[in-house]
C-alpha cells in the first residue's frame, strides 16, 4: 500500500505559526495551539507543511488500507482555520453529540471531519473547548495506542 501523502516532519511547529500571515491568523494560531495543548496534553507535530497535529492513532480501512494520522490539529489557513475532529467522524455517537455543540458554536462550516472558522471573534471558545475534550477522548477510547 502507498504511504499517505500527509506524514509527521520536522517542522517546528512554533517556527510554522511564527510565519502564519496575516498577523490575526498568527495570533489566532497562538490561542489555537494552546488550546489544544491544554486539552490533549501533547505537544504539536507538524503533519505535511501546514498542519499542527496532537497525538497520532493507527487504523486499517475496510479497503485493508493502513493509516497513520493525528488525532486531532488544525491548519491556520488564510482564508479560515482548518480543525481536524477525527472523534465524530470515527464515532457516530460523538457525531451526534457534536451536532448539539455546533448549534452553540457560532458561526462556522464543516466539512466531513473538518471544522472551519474564518475568525475566533465568531466563536465561543468555550463551547470549541468542550467540543475538542469530547472529541479528543473518543479518539484515546477507540485508538488506545498510537
């Protein structure tokens, strides 16, 4: 099986957000990172050239297909912020579960276990936080080992 193209590098992730432009995405990188350092308890890695992971989980598709990816992370991108919730994409009971967070979040768009965010301004952070908690220990329960 091919490798995924995304894999862990050596890019320090404080060096990647110190480069983030515009400056509001930067500092809203800063508050991002921290975040999520507080609920994982981790610290980032670099998947690929723009994403700060947290954790990591080995799965198999049904296709037999192997997967080393984070547990969760987020990409500041310009336009808006990429997070990465693998815990209700991997879960249907934590999906349902996000589906009530998101009515309180604020203003954002998902994808299919993607969380977009034009700016934090929009949100409530607490209620992001209480989202990435829920999320992060569905992912330890069903990927114990990374």
């Amino acid at each position: 099986m091919a490798e995924a193209k995304t894999q862990i590098t050596d890019i320090d992730p404080a060096n990647f957000i110190a480069a983030v432009e515009p400056e509001r995405k930067r500092e809203e990188a800063k508050q991002l990172d921290a975040l999520f350092r507080k609920v994982t308890g981790e610290a980032p890695k670099m998947w690929g050239p723009s994403i700060i992971g947290y954790g990591s989980y080995r799965t198999t598709y049904a296709s037999g297909r192997d997967v080393h990816w984070l547990r969760t992370g987020f990409s500041p991108r310009k336009a808006r912020h990429s997070l990465y919730l693998m815990g209700g994409y991997c879960d249907e009971a934590t999906g349902k579960r996000r589906d009530a967070h998101l009515k309180r979040l604020g203003k954002h768009s998902t994808g299919k276990s993607c969380l977009y965010i034009n700016k934090l301004a929009n949100i409530d952070m607490e209620v992001l936080e209480e989202m990435l908690a829920a999320d992060w220990a569905t992912m330890k329960r069903l990927y114990p080992e990374d």
